[in-house]
C-alpha cells in the first residue's frame, strides 16, 4: 500500500509581509526542504517519500504552502516542523502567527482495494473517491486536528480494514500444536438435551441464559477444584475479584473499545435516583402490567461501559500507572467471582455458547522471558489434566486473535516491539493457543478454552512497567466452565458410570432435589 499525503494551508500573520520578511520565508522553506523535512528520515529514503513544500506564496498577511509527502515527515508533521521555523524567522520582523487555516487535505493510498470495504463514516471525510486500485480522501480538518494525528490514525484504520479482509476468519491461520488420541464413542447425543431431559439445567427467562440445577453445579465445582488442585496452586497463582461491570475507560485501554460493540451487553445507569423522576414508570406497570420500556430509556443516561466480556481488562486498573519491583514477579493471580454476558446473537447454542457463562480467568506478567515460560507450564498442567483426568479427546493449535492481526502481528510472528533485548525468541510466541474437544454428536470441535501470550500490549495499554525498565509482558488463559462440561458430557454422556474415575469421585452422585408432579 503506497500512502501520499497533500495539503493546502494558509499561515495568517498580523500584519503585511514586507519584501524583506518574504526573503526570509523563501529562505525558510529552502531550508525546510532541503534540511528540516528530513531530519529522522533513513538515509536511501526516496525524496517523493519525504515532506515537501512544492508551491507557496505570499498575499498581504498570509503564508500559502502546498506540501506534499509520503510516509516520512508526512504533510501535516511538515506544516508544523515549518510553523515552529517560520514563526521564529518572522518574529524579527515583529510578525506574529494569527492562526492557520488548513483549506485542503488529500489523502491516497494505492494498492489491491478489496471488493466491499468501506470507507469510514466520519466528519472529517468532506468526499472519496474509491476505485480497485486507489482510494482518495478528500478532508475537512483543523489544524488542531492534525495536531491530533487524525490523518495518520484515519489511514491506520483503512489499512487495518483492508488486512481485515484479506485476513479472513481465524481458520486460515489455525496450526495444529497437539493432537490427543481419539477415544472410543461413549456417547453421540447432544450433552445440552440430555441435561434438560434430566432436569440438570433449564432455560432462565433471559436469552442465552440457563439455570443450573444442583447436578450441573456438581459439575462445574469439580472442574473448578482441578483447576485449582492441578493448575493454579502448584502454579502459585493468587485469587483476587475482579469487577463484572467494565467502563470505556478499561476497554479504551484494552483494545476491546476498537471493535467489541456487536457483543456487548450495554449497562446504562438512571438520570436521577429521584423516586418522584421514577413514579410515572412504575406507575405504567401497576396499571398495564408492563414495564414502559420507551419510558425507562429516555430516563436513562449512559451506556457507561458493559457487563464483563473478557475478564482480564477490569484488573488492569489495580496496577495501572505503577512500576512493579522485580522481586514481585512474575505477578500470578486469578477470577472466578462473576459471570460473562456476550450477546451472541444467533449463535446461541445448548450450553457451550450462551449469553451468559463462566469462567476461570488466569492472568500473570512479568518479563517476556517469565511471561512465555509461565505459559509453558500452563500448557503442561493442563495437558496432563485433560489426559490423565478428563480423559479427553482435545487438540491445541495456536490461532491469531483478530486484534493481533489488526495490529500487525501475523506475518511476521513478531510483537512489533522491543524484542531484541531478548535471547529467547520469545517475539514469535506472543498469541493464542486455542484448546479444542471433539464433540461426537456433531462431528466437531469445540473451543474450550484458550491461553494467550499477548506481548506488551495490557502494560502499554495500562500504563504498567517493571522495573529495570524491562519490556513488561503479560498473559492470560481462560477456562469456560459450560465449555468444559459441554465437552466432558459429550464425550462421557450423563451417566456416571461411564466416567473416569477421578471425576467420579469428585463429582458425587447427582445430587436429584426436584420432583416434578
Ligand atoms: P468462540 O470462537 O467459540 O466464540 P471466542 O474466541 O469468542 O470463542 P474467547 O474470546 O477466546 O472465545 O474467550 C475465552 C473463553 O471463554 C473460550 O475459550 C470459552 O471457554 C469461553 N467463552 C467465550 N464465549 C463463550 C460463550 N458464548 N459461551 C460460553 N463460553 C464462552
Ligand atoms: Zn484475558
Ligand atoms: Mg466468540
């Protein structure tokens, strides 16, 4: 993708430029574009690639540039390098700068376009033009919004639209890490029907939602003392709580505020908590037996955030803006205080996808180095757990979360990223590894869960450093409750005894409390 910029500014001064303060812009810009423009800039780099002034001119109180560049010292960087130069050269003259007007400012970019993508709905984009091989932008902006780097982020965005695209779904970047052995057919129903049948689970009045009777949660509690017998304490892993109700603050710094918006379940807070502001609605229901939902929204202020989606985000703020001691890590801690609400749509499915679910949330940092290892071990316990306890039919393969593809991860397998301070290779390791069940009835496989190596993206996005000013890593895995069931009952079927016998004992014998007449 080849990117040129171009922009027409006027430079309002208060007064009249006399022929001698002319000679001084002239001089000026010969200096901008011959020295200035390409300070920082490689040597080798080609001279249409750097900032240039091509055309100005000066009427009464104004300064006219045109400056055109590519990627280096792009045209708005090149107007304010020239602003800082210029205001000095013409203070001699006592000429003050009044303001600058930006007239105009085009963007192009060129390369393959994909078919279908589309150019971003925003203010600052007056008109495009959008062919196979070129998109032209033709902008309304400000000068503080140069200042803001609009134009840079806005070509970031279509370049990441346009590796979006070509990226495709994850299964293109899906390589196989492990294989277990297949296991005999125990069992080829649907786990979800038979626990219905049996009274193990109903459906809660909300969507994607269930209810889990005593059985399930025997269940889901055994899975739970594995996790922690066989992974989190020998891994010496701390519990903390993290919060269940995630503001944009967190997702802004997680990365989730980019693109999460489809899945959210929005949490709004009330205008006022003024009963009297309140008395009309639950005055509608008393009298109609509805809840006046038009009624209710327009008492409504926010959305300020949603209901947790990924769990590690909201216990970034516990040690944001702060510099860790070496002594202290790697830092290991864990959640399992709240559910997870993910508005799936459609894709809702028996337990294993549902708005609402649980999980164990695994979070650890440290240095590349102690991050990378630690998931090592992680990969190790519960390799052992699903051979020797579960007694599972599973493979792990490593796959590239879209956020790393956007961010540029992929094809180089590298953290974009201070990686050379280490000897490990550890760069080529940040990702996901996604552990997968084969569910017999469907003749497929099912994510379960994951660990992921994520680079120094949450201590960037969070502010975190390590001592030493070490690049500072962290990781996170996370084991789905419902998914684990899901997997372990369509393998195993409801019977208890056709399960191993570790489970067995964990598990108890259902635990039957309701007798429907
Ligand atoms: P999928 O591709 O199946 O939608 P995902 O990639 O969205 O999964 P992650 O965002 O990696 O899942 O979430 C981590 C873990 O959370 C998953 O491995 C799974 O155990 C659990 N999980 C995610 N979404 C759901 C859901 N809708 N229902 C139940 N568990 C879920
Ligand atoms: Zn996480
Ligand atoms: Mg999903």
């Amino acid at each position: 993708m080849f990117v040129r910029f171009a922009l027409t500014a006027k430079l309002n001064f208060n007064n009249e430029l006399s022929s001698d303060a002319k000679n001084s812009v002239e001089k000026t810009v010969t200096e901008s574009n011959t020295v200035l423009f390409k300070k920082g800039v490689p040597k080798g780099t080609q001279e249409r690639e750097i900032g240039r002034i091509t055309t100005w001119s000066v009427e009464e109180n104004t300064i006219y540039l045109f400056i055109e560049s590519g990627t280096y010292t792009r045209a708005h960087d090149a107007l304010f390098r020239f602003k800082k130069q210029i205001t000095t050269a013409l203070g001699k003259f006592r000429l003050g700068l009044r303001g600058i007007e930006i007239s105009e400012y085009q963007i192009n970019l060129s390369g393959e376009i994909p078919d279908g993508i589309r150019i971003p709905n925003l203010p600052f984009i007056k008109s495009y033009d959008l062919k196979s091989n070129e998109i032209c932008l033709d902008l309304k902006v400000t000068a503080a919004d140069l200042e803001n780097k609009v134009p840079d982020r806005l070509v970031k965005l279509i370049e990441e639209k346009i590796q979006a695209m070509s990226y495709g779904g994850k299964g293109e970047h899906w390589d196989l890490v492990f294989a277990s052995k297949p296991k005999p057919k125990q069992f080829t129903r649907d786990p979800t029907e038979e626990m219905v049948n049996r009274n193990w689970i109903r459906h809660g009045a909300s969507r994607g939602q269930w209810i889990h009777g005593p059985q399930s949660v025997q269940l889901f509690r055994a899975f739970e003392q594995i996790v922690i017998e066989k992974i989190i304490r020998p891994l010496g892993f701390s519990e903390m709580i993290f919060p269940k109700l995630t503001p944009w603050e967190v997702w802004k710094r997680s990365g989730h505020a980019k693109g999460v918006y489809p899945e959210i379940y929005y949490v709004c807070t009330p205008k006022t908590r003024d009963p009297t502001f309140w008395e009309d609605v639950g005055d509608f229901f008393k009298v109609t037996g509805e809840v006046p939902i038009d009624m209710i929204r327009e008492k409504m202020d926010g959305p300020i955030g949603g209901l947790c989606y990924a769990q590690c985000p909201s216990f970034w703020p516990f040690i944001q803006g702060e510099t860790l001691a070496t002594a202290s890590l790697p830092i290991k801690v864990f959640d399992r205080s709240g559910t997870s609400h993910r508005y799936e749509s459609g894709g809702i499915h028996g337990i294993e996808r549902v708005d609402e679910f649980h999980r164990i949330e695994i979070v650890w940092l440290g240095t590349a180095e102690q991050t990378v290892e630690l998931a090592d071990k992680l990969h190790e316990a519960y390799h052992q757990v699903f051979e020797e306890i579960l007694e599972l039919e599973w493979r792990c393969a490593r796959v590239t979360p879209w956020f790393m593809a956007q961010e540029g991860m992929i094809d180089t397998g590298k953290a974009p990223q201070n990686i050379d301070t280490c000897a490990c290779d550890c760069g080529k390791r940040v990702g996901t590894t996604d552990y997968e069940a084969y569910l017999p009835y469907s003749d497929s496989w099912l994510e379960f869960q994951n660990v992921s190596i994520n680079g120094d993206k949450y201590p960037k996005g969070f502010n975190v450093k390590i001592q030493n000013n070490e690049p500072c890593w962290s990781g996170c895995s996370g084991v789905g409750l419902e998914r684990w069931t899901a997997a372990f009952l369509a393998q195993k079927g409801l019977d208890i005894e056709a399960w191993p016998d570790k489970i067995v004992k964990l598990v108890g014998e259902p635990n039957e409390i309701f007798k429907f007449l």
